[in-house]
C-alpha cells in the first residue's frame, strides 16, 4: 500500500483530515479544438493535495478521447468547446 493512502488512513482514523473543495475550470487542448471543463479540487493536509476526484479525472479523460476522435457533441456535454484558428502568420 502506498504511504499517501496510509497517512489518509491514519488521519482519518485520528480524525483529524479536513477536506475543502474548489471550484476550477480546466482547459483540455486536443488538436484544433479546446474544451473548458469545471472540475472540483480537493484540498486536505496530505502531501497530494490539491487533487481531483476520480469522477473528475475521469471526465477530463472523456473529454479528450471525444475530442481526439473530433465528436464534439460528446466531448460538449462536459463543458464548453471552442476551434482554435490561426489569426496571424509570420
């Protein structure tokens, strides 16, 4: 077992472990196209912190694959979908 997941373990069971949670937008780039995802940090006395919940990491990834394979109504259920165009050329 890892030392982060047993120091969660001794801290909870000294009951002791307070956890926040925060709100955040993440950006998931894939190719042409920009997804603007809210997700939750948590935020505790570990060493790991802040993170995200699996659910989170989880929707992050889906987010991307239904980007990659260019299925923007999924990939829109998520969050907001944006097309990065060039503007300007050297």
């Amino acid at each position: 077992m890892s030392e982060f997941v047993e120091r969660i373990r001794d801290l909870i069971s000294a009951g002791t472990v307070i956890m926040r949670h925060r709100k955040k937008t993440k950006y998931v780039h894939e190719g042409q196209y920009v997804a603007e995802v809210d997700v939750n940090l948590i935020e505790d006395e570990g060493d790991w912190s802040p993170y995200l919940s699996i659910e989170d990491a989880y929707k992050l990834d889906d987010v991307r694959d239904a980007l990659r394979r260019g299925d923007l109504v999924s990939a829109s259920q998520y969050g907001r979908i944006f097309e990065l165009r060039r503007v300007a050329q050297q």
